[in-house]
C-alpha cells in the first residue's frame, strides 16, 4: 500500500511538472493563505481579540482582494497564453499536411516544420522534432506535446490525427480538416468575445452608476437627513424613535456595494467567455474601485 501511494504522489507531481501546473499550484497556495490569514484576523477582529487598522468588514475585503489579485492576474495571463497557442497551432498542423502531400513521412513533415517559425509554440514543436529523432514514436512525441501545451483545441487536434495516423487513413486529409476545424473555432471564440464585450461594458456602466449614487447619497443627503432639523423630521416621519446615525447608514450602503459589485464581477466573467474563472479579475476590479471610494470619501 505504501508503494502504490509513493507511485501515485510520483505520477502527480511528475504530471505536474509535464503540464506546466506547478506555477498553478504555487498560485493556489499563496492565494489560499493570504485569504486565510486576512479572513482569520477578521474573526478575531469581529470577536474583539484582534485590534488592527480598519473595520471588521476591511479584513474580508482584503482576504477577497489578496487571493483574486493573484489569481487573476495569473489566469489573464494564462487565457493570453491560450489564445496565441491556439492562434498559431493551425499553421503547424497545416504545414503538416503540406509535406505529407509532398510525399514526406510523417517523422520528416515534422523535422521539416520543427525548422519554422511559430512564436510561443517554436520551442514546444522543437521537443517534438528532438523526441522523434531520438528514436520515439510520433504518437508519443505528439500526445507529450498536447500534456505539455494543454489546451482544449489542441488536445483534441492531436487527439484526432493520431487516431487517423494509427488508423492507416490519409493523413494529410485528416490535417487539413484538423487545421481548418482549430481556425473556425478560434474564430467563433473570438467572434463571441467581440459580442459580448458590449454586455460586460454594460455591467461595468451599471456598477459604477450605482457606486456614484450611493457615493453621492451618503456625502450629500443622508449627513442632511440625520443632522439637525432634517434628523428631527426622519424622526416625526419614523414615529419618534431614535434615528440610525450617519454611519450606520453608511455601512450598510458599503456592504450593498460590495454585495452588488461581488455579483455584478461574476455575471461579467461568464459573459466574457463563459467560465467562472473570468471573473477573478473582474471581482478584483470591482471590489477594489468600491473599497477605495469609499475610504476615501467617507472613511468607512
């Protein structure tokens, strides 16, 4: 038992590694224990043990702000990253297939196109070309590569070709369809982002609209509402009783902004390209621009 949970712990972190996700893993970690450690001090605070700068609600603000500052700076980058792989990965694989027309075999069309120019993938295709001349199987070498670069549109390219090459068909067919399939969806992805660019601006607008008004109500008309002769008309109004004060009142708009943006950050992610993990970056965003304002202005 203790040997298959070493080979097991081994084959993790040796995927791991062949997939690039130590870099995640390391973000997850430091992410996870700055929200801990801020999440922990607002317990302590809100029980009254821990005496630091701020309110009790700042701590969870800055738990929430520490972990998606970076996440979210790691997954744009990564999201970029895919996209220029998935950008170039059609020319490969039609470069592929033109050599196979040229009467080439499949290890030469690929030390053939290993000697071309790819940008972000040149290196990964040297790899390829390097394993193949050393004596590997093509299909190894590829399914290696689609470990190794992990994306969707790749993994189920290479998928396809090595079951055409291992099935006896007309490869060259096979890539040519491949590449013509990995562009159109590139090009549907990048179409659906352009159309719905117009609906994320639209959640921002709304955001900050609602920020400004309730900005503007709490430096402006409620301090002339609770003070003096307008607090002496709330309480007529209220039936005599005491009035929430200026604070109060203030607190309970800045937990409404933050509900608001926290919400309005998550519907804008999915709209960008329908995963949650787009809206890392826009809860950052959003929850930063509402604790800022109203620290600034009102010193909540």
């Amino acid at each position: 038992m203790k040997k298959k949970k070493e080979a097991r712990q081994t084959s993790y972190l040796k995927n791991l590694l062949l997939t690039k996700n130590m870099t995640r893993l390391a973000v997850y970690i430091v992410s996870g224990v700055l929200v801990t450690v801020f999440s922990l001090l607002g317990i302590l605070a809100m029980l009254g043990i821990f005496t630091g700068f701020g309110g009790v609600v700042d701590y969870f603000v800055l738990a929430l702000l520490s972990g998606t500052s970076i996440l979210g700076m790691y997954e744009s980058m990564h999201v970029r990253r895919i996209q220029k792989i998935d950008g170039i990965f059609p020319d490969f694989v039609r470069d592929l297939a033109e050599s196979r027309r040229a009467g080439m075999t499949f290890t030469k069309a690929i030390l053939f196109a290993s000697k071309g120019e790819y940008g972000i993938l040149t290196p990964e295709i040297k790899k390829i070309s390097q394993q193949v001349s050393w004596g590997g199987s093509v299909a190894d070498a590829l399914d290696s590569f689609a470990q190794r670069v992990n994306t969707k549109s790749i993994r189920r390219t290479i998928t396809l070709i090595i079951e055409a090459s291992n099935s006896g068909g007309n490869v060259a067919d096979v890539l040519d369809v491949a590449a013509k399939d990995a562009r159109e969806i590139k090009m549907l992805e990048a179409e659906r982002r352009t159309n719905m660019a117009s609906y994320v601006v639209v959640i921002y607008v709304g955001m900050f609209v609602f920020l400004a008004i309730v900005l503007i109500l709490c430096t402006s008309f409620i301090p002339a509402m609770v003070g003096g002769e307008g607090s002496q008309g709330m309480q007529g109004v209220m039936g005599g009783g005491s009035f929430a004060s200026k604070d109060e009142i203030s607190g309970v708009f800045y937990l409404a902004c933050l509900v608001q943006a926290f919400g309005s950050a998550l519907v804008a992610g999915v709209f960008e390209d329908g995963r949650y993990t787009s809206s890392v970056k826009h809860i950052f965003i959003m929850i930063f621009t509402t604790w800022l304002s109203f620290k600034l202005l009102l010193g909540v």
